[in-house]
C-alpha cells in the first residue's frame, strides 16, 4: 500500500507524483511533501517542502530537511557492501559481505569471548524504525557485555533520573511550550537544535507565540545563543553550574514557603529529604560557583513559583556535565514544587500512540531500576541499562588483558568523532582485529572497518518515531511508507540487521532473516496474550499473527504495537481505533490532541508514587557540596556549539548545509581575544589535557567570558575518509579535547561541556 497520490490525468503536472515523509534527521518530526517525476532510472525528487497538512508540523521545515534529495543522491553514499582487502576497500555482493563477517569475526568470538566484540549504536538509530526495533536482536545474538551507545555521550543522565523518578528511563515530562506562562530553559538552544527530549516541529516559534502571548521564557545559558537572544531574559551561568542555580531555586521555595504540589501532593514520597539536601545551598553560598548574583536567583526561584503554570526545561548542557544526573533530576523536582508536573502549561507526559512502556501494563506497577549492576574493566565504571559508559571504549580496546574489546560493530554510529578524547579512541579502533560497521558513509570510525553493511536511504524505508513520539509536546501518530523502491539486491534494513544478527549467533551467512522477524514479532505477541491489560489477554498466539499477516518486518511489528496501544482498534474491540491500515489511509498524520494530565496511571515506579528524593541522587549532593569547596579555577573551559545547518557528524557531506563561512570556529569573548591577542579569523591552539585543535577564532560578546565554544561533529580530515564534501569543510574535531577522565559518576555520562582548556594564539 502506499500513500503516494495518483498521478494527474493530464499537463505538465501528469508527470509527478507527490508523497509524504516524516523528516528523520532531527527530533522534530517535520512532515515533508516530496515531489517526483518518473525517469528512466525510477523516479527522481524534483523537490521537497514543508507538509501543510501535517497535523504535527504544519508545513515548518528547516534548511536540513530538503536534503533528504542530496543524502539520497550523494555519490559517496554506499549502495552495496564493502570488504577492505590488503587496505583498500572492494564492492562485494551481500552474501560475500555476510560470508566475510563469518570468517572474519566468529573465530575472534570462538577464541576471546563474546566480551572480546564491542558494539557502538548511534544517535540516528532513535530516528529509526528497523533501527530501533531489530538492534535488540543483533545485541542479542552477540550477547557481548561491551555494548555503548550515543546515550552516554548525550541524555543517558535524563533516563536516569526519570526512571528513579517517574518508573521508566523515556518516562520524560516534556514543558507544554504551547500552553504555558512561564518557561525556564538550562543548557539548550531550539533555534539550532529543534529541541531534544521534547519532540515539536518549529520550536522557535512555539517559543516566539510564548512570548507573543505575554508569557515569559528564561534561557540559562553561557552563550547568548539565538534562543537567549529573543529570550524576556538571558542568564550568563557558568558552564556547569546549573545543578547549583537548580538547588538554591529550590531552597528558595521550600524555605519561603513557595513549594505548592498541587495534584502531585499525594503522590510523592521524599519531599521532606529534598527539603533537607537543599537547605545549605542558599542563593549566597553558590553565587560565585554560578557566576550570578544571589538576588537573581531569588527572583528567578519566586518567578517560577508565582507563574500561573510554568515547567523547567533542561536539555544537552545540563545532561553533558559532571553533575548532569542530579541537574537533570532537579529540573523535575522544580516542575513538581511548583506543582507544575502534569498539568497543561506544565512539564506533561506525552501518551504515544505505540511502544511506550508507560502505556502497557498495570498503572504504577512497575520494578524497581536497577543500576550500576556491574563495572567495566579496566576503570571500574558502572554499567547503566546494559550499557557501558562510551568514556571508557577506548581504553577497553587499547588496554591488553583478560576481556579485552578485540573487534567492534559500529550501526549508524561514528564514535571517533562524537565520543571523547576521540585521538585514543581513533588509535584503538585501528588496532582492532575485526571492525563491521552497518553505515552509509566510509567516515572517521568506519574507514576502520574490514566489512561495511550500507543500509538503504531515508527515502528507501519506511519511517515511524516509536521512541520520539514518547516525548511529543503534542500526541500525534504518523508513518511514512518508503518514497523510492530499494536498490536492485539493496535488502531492507531490518534484513541487514537480522542477517548480522544471524552470523554471530553461528546461524551461517546465508541464514533467513525472517526467523529472527518471526521470533520477535511471537515473543511480543506472546508477552500480550499473557497481560491482563493487553487487548488481545486470553487469545491465541496464532490468531493474532494471522490478524498480522502478510506483514512482515517492521511495518508488522509497527501495527501490532499501534492496535494494542492506548489509541488502538485492539484487534476489533474499537474498530475506529488505530491501526497501520488507519496510518495509510492518514498520510498527514493522526492528531491525538494536546498533552493530556496522565498522574497517576502514568507512572511505573514500585510504589506507584513519584520518588521526589531517590536515595543514590540524594547521595550525590554531597559531591555538589564539596564541588562547591573544591572547585578550581580555570583559565578557560570548553563548550560546543549546535549550528541549524548542522546535525552532529553525519550531515557534513551536504554541500547546501556546509557552504558559507566556516562554522566550525571558537567563539571568544572579546576581553578574552584582547588578553590573548587574537583577532576575528585569527588561528587560536585550544589544548586540553588530552589533546589540541588549531581552529578560527570568531570574537562575540555572546559568550561569557572564560568560555570558549567549538561545535562538535567536524574533523573531516583524516586519511581513508570517502566524504568529498566534508572533507573539504573539514573543521576541527572538539572531541580531542574532551577528556574521557571528566564523566558524570551516576550516569557514566560524558563531560562535553566545562572541559578545563588553554587557549593561545597560534604561532
Ligand atoms: S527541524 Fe528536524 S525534522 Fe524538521 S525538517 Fe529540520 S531536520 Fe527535519
């Protein structure tokens, strides 16, 4: 089935056809209108625009998500295998690229373990539906401990503190920007990034309606970046200290009396033991540790407290810091003081159309998060929802031993360039005796790789947000069938995915990859059978795959999650509920209405309650508190940077996206620039302990002082990279000064904001 329109019967339009895709580039969620017209090769994009029937974003794209075209078109992109052979890399058919696998790692997993193979899963797997779906099964079937992720290089702190808090790690209260009065935002910039953990198309102008409306939005930040420049007000923090500004605001309240739970009252436990962390941290004691002044913080904490409805916002500077568990945690202990979790023009709970553990099973039921359960290797940092923390890959690789990371995976992940002290971990990935990577690009990590598995275009699969839509400022559903037929012999994602998952398990090269869609889509459909709570409790296995069929693969799965989610037809029982018929016949998507108050069936905790106080946060305080003694001085430190144009590391080879002044540049501040000499375009060497960069300067006095800023994602340069247009746009790489030593201990997450640096011009 597809939703594409029919051509027109006649004129210059009969020769097009349009279709309708969610952008998967960003966490926005943009709907897009693409034009095609048939060529002798297929069908080729004319053009792509904002969809203004989408029910979510209303025709709002941003310059990224016409590139759809570009990345599709791209000829470095990868449209069949690659096996590297005495160093050069060789096209090779599918089964030879699966065969190679076999012979290539299996003996590694024979002799050293299943410890021995890392996995490194990127960022773009949360946009992706087979991604996220049949990853499990490729972690799975290797049943290594070493697995990493993008996670705990960006939000890993943000699932952590939800999950003690609220019951489940996407358990998210996102701020219902388009209802409230009063929004405080740590740490993030949605004029570049679209927002993060909080889904919406066109963020600036929910934000720019805010303020229209007479309400009032806060940024705490210490770059002015666009969002602080239309801001009612911008905060200069220094990088780091949001955890101590979000303590005293909460002194303030609970001490003067401000705290109002509202609906949340009832269902709290620990309130008395928040009270009690928080008492020492006044506006005073941490005034200096923030860079503002005492009588700011007091009016910011009674702002908050007064608003009519408010919510607390924190995103990328709040979580990549060494407090980033507890900032994370006390944005949510803000939103319930003030009692503005769950309420409309609060922080609110999205309820998604499918997948959400938040919407199955018994309300508040849930098991106890448990964390820390084993340590890696070589540093002893704990694990965290099976992962390991991505600071320590590299020295799990290049540290010989008992357990050594002897190969890796990599599937959609680049971690040379986005994980820190990314000139070791560089290092270590080339001395490894197997490296199988599932990406589009030969980049950084991957011109490593003695195999590469190129998954299709984003115009090539099928798209549905089953984990962004978790955290929607407004519940829509939508799914986007694939606008251009597969590559002849180009298998479709989950097929690569299964086929992998398949050689390690020891199944051979040529296994089905439909035993491994038909073992997932029965153990789910097996684990609802037995919920009393599932629409389809007490049926037969059989009869719900048969309702299924002849989906398979992801679409199959989709459909059984849509019909027995909170919006679903339940397999008969509301036969105009929802279902992936439903989706198809709604290309703009389904609207599902604005967020909806969820406490307290919402929450998956053991005791059903919202944990205000969980124990191992309010043990961390002690460290914030001898932070705030022992906190040193640095000449600079080091922040990224987000660029619209720019979406991590993958997007550089666009050449509409890179061309301009360079963006990867270090902001200074013109007193700093003074002090050292340098002038706008002048060549600056920042060095951290771990390494340095030679990059532009650009002088701004949005900035604070003290503080240097360099975007993260570049450093285009290195040998063996097949990225003709990045490479050209190289910039520099900020993550050979983060410094994998610098980690926040509750989450294992990365330091990549606050990194202690030196600045000096270049001779
Ligand atoms: S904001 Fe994000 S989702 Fe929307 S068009 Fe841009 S990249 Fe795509």
């Amino acid at each position: 089935m597809s939703i594409a329109e029919p051509p027109a019967a006649s004129g210059p339009a009969a020769a097009t056809r349009t279709a309708h895709r969610t952008c998967p580039l960003c966490e926005a969620s943009c709907g897009l209108e693409i034009t095609l017209r048939p060529t002798p090769d297929g069908d080729e994009v004319v053009r792509i625009r904002g969809d203004r029937d989408d029910v979510f974003s209303r025709g709002y794209i941003c310059p990224k998500g016409s590139t759809l075209k570009q990345l599709h078109e791209d000829p470095d992109r990868l449209r069949r295998p690659l096996v590297k052979r005495d160093g050069a890399f060789f096209e090779v058919g599918w089964d030879e690229a699966f065969a190679e696998i076999e012979r290539r790692l299996l003996p590694i997993l024979d002799e050293h373990g299943r410890d021995a193979c890392g996995v490194y899963v990127g960022n773009p797997n949360a946009h992706n539906l087979a991604g996220l779906l049949y990853n499990r099964a490729l972690l799975r079937a290797l049943g290594s401990r070493n697995v990493f992720s993008a996670s705990t290089v960006d939000q890993r702190p943000k699932e952590i503190s939800c999950a003690l808090m609220f019951g489940g790690g996407l358990n998210v209260p996102v701020p219902d920007v388009d209802r409230t009065d009063h929004l405080l935002m740590l740490g993030a910039n949605p004029f570049a990034s679209n927002g993060s953990l909080a889904t919406a198309p066109d963020w600036p102008g929910r934000l720019e309606r805010l303020v229209e409306r007479g309400g009032t939005l806060v940024v705490v930040d210490p770059r002015r970046s666009r969002t602080a420049e239309m801001a009612s007000e911008w905060v200069p923090i220094r990088p780091g200290a949001d955890a101590y500004l979000l303590m005293a605001m909460v002194q303030v309240i609970t001490s003067e009396g401000l705290a109002d739970l509202g609906r949340c009252a009832d269902l709290v436990t620990g309130l008395d033991d928040v009270v009690a962390v928080a008492a020492p941290f006044t506006p005073e004691l941490i005034a200096h540790a923030t860079g503002l002044e005492a009588d700011d913080i007091r009016r910011m904490a009674r702002a908050l407290a007064a608003a009519p409805t408010a919510c607390v916002y924190g995103r990328i500077g709040t979580t990549t810091v060494e407090f980033g568990t507890l900032t994370s945690w006390l944005v949510d202990v803000l939103n319930v003081l003030t009692g503005n979790l769950d309420r409309p023009g609060g922080a609110m709970f999205a309820t998604a159309a499918a997948g959400a553990s938040n919407t199955r099973g018994r309300p508040r039921f849930g098991r106890e998060v448990r964390l820390h359960r084993r340590t890696s290797r070589v540093r002893g940092l704990p694990e965290t929802f099976g992962e390991l923390p991505a600071v320590v890959m590299a020295e799990e690789m290049d540290t010989p031993g008992e357990g050594q990371i002897r190969a890796l995976i990599t599937v959609a992940g680049n971690p040379v360039l986005s994980t820190p002290n990314a000139g070791r971990l560089d290092a270590a990935v080339a001395g490894l005796e197997c490296v199988v990577a599932v990406d589009v690009y030969v980049n950084e990590t991957t011109r490593h790789a003695d195999v590469i598995l190129p998954a299709p275009s984003a115009l090539e699969k099928a798209h549905y947000d089953v984990a962004l839509l978790q955290l929607a400022l407004h519940d829509t559903s939508n799914f986007s069938p694939p606008v251009l037929p597969l590559d002849p012999d180009q298998p479709t994602e989950w097929e690569v995915l299964a086929r992998l998952a398949l050689v390690l398990q020891g199944a051979g090269a040529t296994a089905d990859p439909a035993v491994v869609d038909d073992l997932m889509i029965t153990a789910m459909v097996q684990g609802s059978v037995s919920d009393e709570t599932s629409p389809v409790h007490g049926w037969d296995v059989e009869d719900v795959l048969d309702a299924l069929a002849p989906r398979r693969g992801p679409e199959r799965i989709l459909d059984f999650l849509l019909r027995t989610g909170p919006y679903g037809d339940g397999f008969g029982a509301d036969p105009g509920g929802l279902s992936l018929d439903h989706l198809l016949a709604h290309p703009h998507g389904v609207d599902h209405g604005a967020l909806k108050s969820r406490l307290p069936d919402v929450l998956r905790t053991p005791d059903g309650m919202i944990a205000l106080a969980p124990p191992i946060l309010v043990a961390d305080v002690a460290r914030l508190l001898d932070g705030l003694d022992g906190r040193r001085e640095h000449p600079f430190v080091l922040i990224g940077r987000r660029d619209l144009r720019s979406n991590n590391s993958w997007m550089h080879n666009v050449s509409v996206l890179v061309k301009g002044k360079p963006r990867c540049t270090a902001h200074l501040h013109p007193d700093d620039a003074a002090t050292l000499g340098l002038a706008d375009g002048d060549e600056a060497i920042v060095r951290s302990r771990v390494g340095e960069v030679r990059v532009p300067v650009e002088v701004t006095d949005a900035i604070r002082p003290g503080v240097v800023s360099i975007p993260h994602g570049w450093g285009h340069d290195l040998g063996g990279v097949q990225l003709s247009v990045a490479s050209a746009h190289a910039g520099v790489n900020s993550n050979r000064l983060a410094d994998e030593t610098l980690f926040d201990p509750i989450s294992g997450n990365a330091v990549l904001n606050g990194i202690p640096v030196e600045v000096l011009a270049a001779p």
